[in-house]
C-alpha cells in the first residue's frame, strides 16, 4: 500500500521550502555572490537529487537494510571522525563538514545510519528488550556515536536527537512506560539545576561560558549585542507577523538583521511574512506527516519496518519541536534546522531517504480483504 497522502506532504513542504527560501536568502545571496538565486540553485540542484534517492530507497525492500546494519553503525562513525582529518573544514565557525567532492555533513548520515542500526537492534531483542540490562545496552551503543558528534562537531542538537530516536525506538517495544516517565522527570530535573545554577552565576566561570547560551535564553535583552542578538531579531520577527503576515517578500528581518536567516531561523521569516496562519500551516502539515507515520508504523508488515518508521518519526518531529522551541525562545539556541524547509544540502538529501524507507514500509503493507 504506497502511501500517496505523505508523498503529497513531503512534496507539499518542499515546494514551499524552497519558494521561502528564495524569499528569505535573495537579499543576502545578492550582497555575497551577485545572483539572488545563488542559494535557490544549489537547495534546487539537493532537492532533486534527494528525490532520486528517495525514489530508489521507495522501490528498495527495506529488509536489505536489516543486513548491513554494523556497515551503517561504523560507517556512521567513521565519517564523524574523518572531520579531524584534513578533508574536514569549518563554516560559520563550526568544524562540522567533509569536503569529499562534495560538501557533506556526516551528523546527517549518522542519523540514517542510527535508525536503520537500531531497529534493528531492538526488533532483534524481541521481548528481550523489555529487561533493563537489554535497554541500558541498547543506549550504550548509542553513546560513541552521539558523543562523536557532540565533542568533534560540536554539534548538541544532533547529539540530542540521535539519543532520542534510540530512546523512542526502546520506549514503542517496551510496555515498561513507568520506567521511562521516571528517566524523563530525572532528565527534566537536572536541566532545571543547570538552568536555575547558570541563572544564579553559581557555577565555576569556565561552565558559565559553556553555558551561555543558557545566559541569553533567560535574558536575550542583556546579551542583545552577542548570543542574544539573533533570538532577539526572531522575536521582533515573529511579532510583526501578526495574524496574517506582511506578505511573501516583505520581511525586513531578512535584510541583513538576522544572521543565516535561511538556515536555523527560516521558521521566524515564515512568521513575519504570512504571519500565525503560515506558521500554523506549516505545523499542522508537520502533524499530519506525523500521523501518516504512526499509520504506516502500526500496519507494518513486522518489527524492523515498524521501528524503521518510529526511527523516522522520532527524527523529524524532534527536529521540528527543537527548532519551532529555538525560534520562539522557548529552549536555548542549539543550532538546528527546519526539515525539509532550512537551507542545507546534506540535510534535505537524507530527509528524503528516511521518507524513502518509510514510503519502501508503507508498500509492504498488504490490505486485508474485508
């Protein structure tokens, strides 16, 4: 059973992706390389290449994938530490790129490669996962690669959602929820220590600086001319959106005040431009891809494929909420993308091959005569 509903909404969120990110980057790509497309082309040029793999992935029986999963963990791995060698190279100061012919991000091969691990890990546990010396297993081959990308890109976000799709994989295949709750009331208690520590100017002056975009979450306005300065501008952004916007192209944010306003705070843009609608467009099409996940993933033809799709799942929506949360200053700034939408080559090509294995899930569900 192909499903055409979240082939439509991915192709529904790219077509808009790209239309407001020519909107947003046109200024600024004029400015720096004297052609207003400059950014359109090359998120064009990714796109349709992603879509290609996309399709292929589709028509790929995803039990392939089941037996090359060590080649996916170490390959993962292996690319992440290639960002020491040479062929590594920093941008926006950030070393979190190869140059291997082209520009490629290896945080974003490492959560392909996780979910396609890690399902099937657990599904190959079975019942066995249920057992805490199974599931505190299954998170510790989790922890060389997310801390890879925490202290060699210095990439937090991406360490945050890697450990969540592993999280999210345990949780759907265990009914020990109890546990669970516990381990996030736990989490959710120390980062409140930290932030009510940073706050109060407790800690030691080197984790105060390690922790000063905690500074500017709580206080942007005192931090308005360094971390500050980019949350603020999203603000000032979204409340000038209004209801219904300014209309596609009139963003003044865009012209220079938000720095990169195409990469991690496109979402700000949208608001200003087509205001609380646009903004709530865009999420609703985000839970309607949502639910066509939970759809496929509980008609799944077996485990691995529905753990494939949580896997997915647990990805995009994490990434979305982490964003959305950046923008409006909810969460510090961390840094991370919007799916499908943001600028980033590497990104959009392996969002495009998560939908692949979900879409390859969704044709091998059979529908029973009634």
């Amino acid at each position: 059973m192909f499903d055409y509903t979240l082939l439509f909404i991915v192709l529904f969120l790219l077509c808009f992706g790209l239309v407001m990110l020519y909107s947003v980057s046109s200024y600024e790509a004029n400015l720096k390389f004297q052609d207003s497309a400059y950014y359109l082309k090359k998120q064009l040029f990714a796109t349709v290449f992603g879509i290609v793999v996309m399709l292929i992935t589709t028509f790929i029986n995803y039990h392939i994938w089941d037996k090359v999963t060590i080649i996916a963990y170490f390959v993962s791995l292996g690319l992440i530490l290639l960002v020491l060698t040479p062929l590594g190279y920093e941008a926006n100061g950030a070393r979190r790129w190869l140059d291997v012919g082209i520009s490629l991000q290896p945080a974003e091969v490492a959560k392909v490669g996780m979910i396609i691990f890690f399902a099937s890990v657990v599904s190959r546990f079975g019942k066995r996962i249920q057992s805490l010396k199974s599931t505190l297993f299954t998170i510790a081959l989790a922890v060389p690669v997310a801390l890879s990308v925490l202290f060699i890109t210095e990439n937090l976000s991406s360490a945050i959602i890697i450990f969540c799709i592993v999280l999210m994989m345990i949780f759907v295949a265990t009914p020990n929820y109890k546990e669970y709750f516990l381990i996030g009331a736990g989490i959710i208690a120390a980062a409140a220590v930290i932030v009510l520590l940073v706050s109060k100017g407790i800690l030691p002056e080197t984790l105060s600086y390690r922790f000063s975009r905690i500074n500017a979450w709580l206080n942007p306005e005192k931090y308005a001319s360094t971390t500050g300065f980019q949350t603020l501008q999203s603000l000032y952004a979204i409340g000038s959106g209004d209801i219904f916007g300014k209309g596609l192209g009139q963003s003044m944010q865009k012209l220079g005040f938000i720095p990169e306003a195409q990469n991690d705070m496109i979402f700000s843009i949208i608001c200003e431009e087509l205001g609380l609608f646009g903004a709530t467009a865009i999420i609703v099409m985000f839970l309607l891809m949502i639910w066509r996940f939970l759809v496929i993933a509980n008609n799944a033809a077996d485990q691995f494929g529905a753990l494939l799709v949580v896997g997915v799942m647990a990805h995009i929506s994490i990434q979305v909420i982490l964003n959305i949360a950046v923008v409006t200053n909810t969460i510090p700034n961390t840094g991370i993308t919007l799916p499908f939408i943001s600028y980033g080559g590497s990104s959009i090509v392996f969002l495009l091959s998560e939908i692949g294995l979900v879409l390859s899930v969704s044709r091998g569900i059979r529908l029973e005569n009634k």
